[in-house]
C-alpha cells in the first residue's frame, strides 16, 4: 500500500482523505453501512488525544463515570416535549431474549437523557452541586453517508454533563471548557482553530448558547472541531432536575454539555497531510521516532543493528515513544515510504557509515526531500531528537496558522463576500437577522461557523441587508 501514490490533494481533496485514512492503516469500512473499524494505530491515536484531555479534565475538577448504551424510548419523548429542533437519527432496540421489549430501547445518541434522569436522583441539596461528570464511549446515530472519521453511523469521543446552583457558574463552565478545547487543539494537535458562539439557527437544539471550535481544512472548508453548551434550565426541566437552596426553596439546576469526537483525527488529517500522508503532531504521534536500519549483508547487519538497538533503548528510556522496523522483507526505500505514509515525526536512518562516523541522520516528516534531512552525533541524541520533535510541533502549527489567516478575508460587498467564500472564508458584519443567514446558504452554500467572542469595538453595517450590526462572523462552507 505504502508504494501506491495516493490522489494528490489538488486533483480531488475527498479523494486524498478517503485514501489517506485507509493507506495509513487508520481506520476501515466495517460491514455495518455508516460504521468504521478504527485500526490500531488510529486508535494509538485516538489514545493520545483521550489521555491529554482526561488530564485537562480531572486538572478542572471533572470525574469520569460510565452510563447505560440503552435507554428507555420514553426518556427522548420527555425531551421532545421540552425541546424544540428535537430530531435524534434514532437506532432501537425492540426485542431481547428472543421477545418484545414492553418499551423499545434507543441505542444511545447522546446521554443527555440518562444522565438527565440520574442526575435528578442524585442531585437534592445546594450542597450536592456541583456535579461536574464526564464520560467516554461510543455513540449511535442513524448516519449513512460514511466518511471515516467525519461523518459515521457510530463514532467514539466523550461528554461531559455538568449541572450547577446559578446561570453564572454553569456559563464560567461552558467558557471554561470551550477554552480546554482550544488549549488542546491548539498546544497538542497543533490545529489553529477559532472560538466564538453559534448563531441561533445553528445552536445545539435545546441549548440557550453552544460555542464551538471551528478549524480550516487545507481545503478552506471549516470543521466544527468540538463544542461546549449552556442549557439554562432546559433539560433540567425535562428531567425534573432540582434542588433546595440554602433559604429550602425548591429550585432547578443549570446545566452544561460539552463534547469532542474522534472527528478531531479528520481535523489533523487535512489540517497538516501533504501528498506522500500523514504529518502527525509530535505529542499525539504514535510513535514519534522510527528508527531505520540499513544494511547489505549480516556483517554490516550486526554493526548497525547493534546501534539501532542501543539508540532505541536509550530514546525509550526517555520517554520518548520509538520503534525500530527491522522487517527484512522490504527495502529501505519502502520503509521510508510507509513511515511518511503514516506521518510519523522523525525517521532515523543507521547505515555502516553512520556507525563508522558515530553518527545518524535525521528526516524530519513536515519538511521532505534534502531540506529536511540532517546527520548529527549519536551522542545527545534524546536532547537533539527531544528538541527536533519541539521545532516540528511549533512548525506545522505556524504553518497552519498561516495558511488560515492568508485565507480569512473580510469583504466589503455581499458580491465579494459570494467570492469569498466559495475559496475561503469571510469574517464580516452580521445583522443577526435568520433571513440574511438564510440567502448566504442559498446563494453559497456557507454558513456561519461561529461568532468570535472578542468582537471589535463599535457597530457596523450588515454585509448583506445594510441594516445595523453589532456582531461580526465567520462564513464559510462546512463538513
């Protein structure tokens, strides 16, 4: 697979993707329609991505707790009741044990709901709140247009499911947490992504705010990367969530959700890959280091192995996560191919040579060819190799980032605005009006990604009706 060229990305985008994932042995189409198998080194993956937000959560006060896959069909038509847009691509369960269930079972698409009914077990006084919970899992929604990672039928990631006594300490959560999201997407997979809330029409269904993170594909599309939500007391309501205050008045809780899903790995994909893969950051990589040796006989084979072997104990010892392919069943050249494939940081090749000199040479993934390439002493080789992977982290963000803010324009007329977007997005004055979202979409096919939360000082004109504006926002097509 390794020496099959993959589609570039400016011949078909989609396509690249599509073979990227499966090239890279990360994911593949299960025989379920709509579902994927996440192959082990995407999930390695998907484990370092879990690991640094666990310990951003638990550093936030959050503990993690597991609930039922199945919930009563009941519970989603006490939501209904309460909450407008209500439309899950529902998966259910009707008979077990050989016979009819007496109430059909959803298997789950979010856990709102039965979190919602515990927590209105759990939760009686002032003194009980708050609870700030967070779980990891999979869900099911009835998606069949698969494409792996972005869009399938049943996808991993967590939620957490907080309530809390007053409007302000659930809004500082919502806040709080979208700002744990931008850390992470921003210091651990190096994606440059944006924070601000979405607009009325594009708000979570029962919410009274979602923010979000939106990130830009090299496509120019935008990818919702991750969202945090304040309910008010939406489904605290639904769910008979209540508690006595300290005066015992009966009141109900204010609720927040937030979520991040294994989406974020087709973020890094088509975030950072060029046309030979992946380019993995250096702190979610799999492996960070892979060592090459190379050799023509078993003379030279005990030399250079016998380095190979000492370099990657003394990298391991470090903490650095390392792997030496020692395969001898394909060439040199295949391996090179296969590891870019696969995006990993740092290739170290060790050839007769290389052991002669005391020496090895470095290929750093995000820059190819002989740029890229440098030969260095084996001695220092974890403060060289630690330092490296620290300049590639720094790199493909700054790389990103620029490609990002060369592709945010702001228009000056609707026309240019139409011209924006259809190549990138536009960040400009918005009425806040559904009618004018509205014709964008019909005419462009954009939408309002998010509404920064720092907005400029004073008011504007809306791009699209000339009445008065107070916010400015982000168009842009979307995934």
């Amino acid at each position: 697979m390794a020496e099959e060229k993959l589609t570039t990305r400016e011949e078909n985008f989609s396509e690249w993707y599509n073979q990227l994932v499966l090239k890279a042995d990360l994911a593949d189409y299960a025989p379920v329609r709509g579902c994927m198998v996440v192959k082990p080194y995407g999930w390695a993956l998907w484990e370092n991505i879990t690991a640094a937000l666990d310990k951003r959560f638990k550093e936030t006060g959050h503990v993690n707790a597991a609930f039922p896959m199945l919930i009563p069909m009941s519970f989603f038509e006490k939501e209904k009741e309460h909450v407008e847009g209500f439309s899950p691509e529902l998966a259910v369960v009707t008979h077990g044990g050989g016979e009819k269930l007496e109430e059909p079972l959803v298997v789950r698409p979010t856990s709102e709901t039965i979190i919602g009914h515990m927590y209105s077990k759990w939760i009686k006084s002032w003194r009980d709140l708050p609870v700030l919970i967070n779980v990891w899992g999979s869900v099911l929604r009835w998606e069949l247009r698969t494409r792996l990672f972005l869009r399938t039928a049943e996808f991993y990631w967590q939620e957490g499911h907080t309530a809390h006594a007053s409007m302000e300490e659930a809004k500082e959560e919502m806040y709080r947490m979208l700002d744990v999201y931008v850390d992470f997407a921003m210091n651990e997979a190096a994606l440059p992504v944006l924070k601000g809330y979405k607009s009325d029409t594009e708000r979570f269904a029962g919410a009274q705010i979602t923010t979000s993170i939106e990130g830009m594909m090299q496509d120019k599309r935008a990818l919702q990367s991750a969202t945090s939500h304040y309910f008010g007391e939406n489904f605290a309501k639904a769910f008979n969530i209540q508690y006595l205050d300290k005066n015992n008045e009966l009141k109900y809780c204010e609720t927040t959700s937030w979520g991040l899903s294994t989406r974020i790995i087709g973020a890094i994909i088509m975030t950072h890959g060029d046309d030979q893969g992946l380019i993995l950051p250096p702190r979610l990589a799999p492996i960070q280091v892979i060592i090459v040796p190379i050799f023509k006989n078993e003379v030279e084979k005990s030399k250079v192995m016998e380095v190979a072997d000492r370099v990657f104990a003394e990298l391991k010892a470090a903490g650095i996560r390392v792997k030496v392919d020692d395969r001898d069943n394909v060439s040199s050249g295949f391996k090179f191919n296969d590891w870019e494939m696969r995006g990993v940081p740092i290739r170290l090749e060790i050839g007769p040579k290389d052991v002669e000199k005391g020496s090895v040479a470095l290929a750093r993934r995000d820059t190819p060819g002989r740029e890229g390439k440098s030969f260095v002493p084996q001695t220092n080789l974890v403060e060289t190799v630690n330092q490296l992977l620290t300049e590639i982290q720094d790199a493909i963000l700054k790389r990103a980032t620029e490609f990002r803010d060369a592709n945010i324009h702001e228009p000056k007329s609707y026309d240019e605005l139409k011209n924006i977007v259809a190549e990138g997005w536009a960040l400009t004055w918005w009425c806040e009006g559904k009618a004018c979202e509205a014709k964008v979409k019909e005419d462009t096919k954009a939408t309002t990604r998010n509404i920064p939360l720092d907005q400029p000082e004073g008011n504007g004109t809306c791009i699209i009706c000339g009445k008065p504006a107070k916010k400015k926002v982000y168009f842009a097509r979307a995934y």
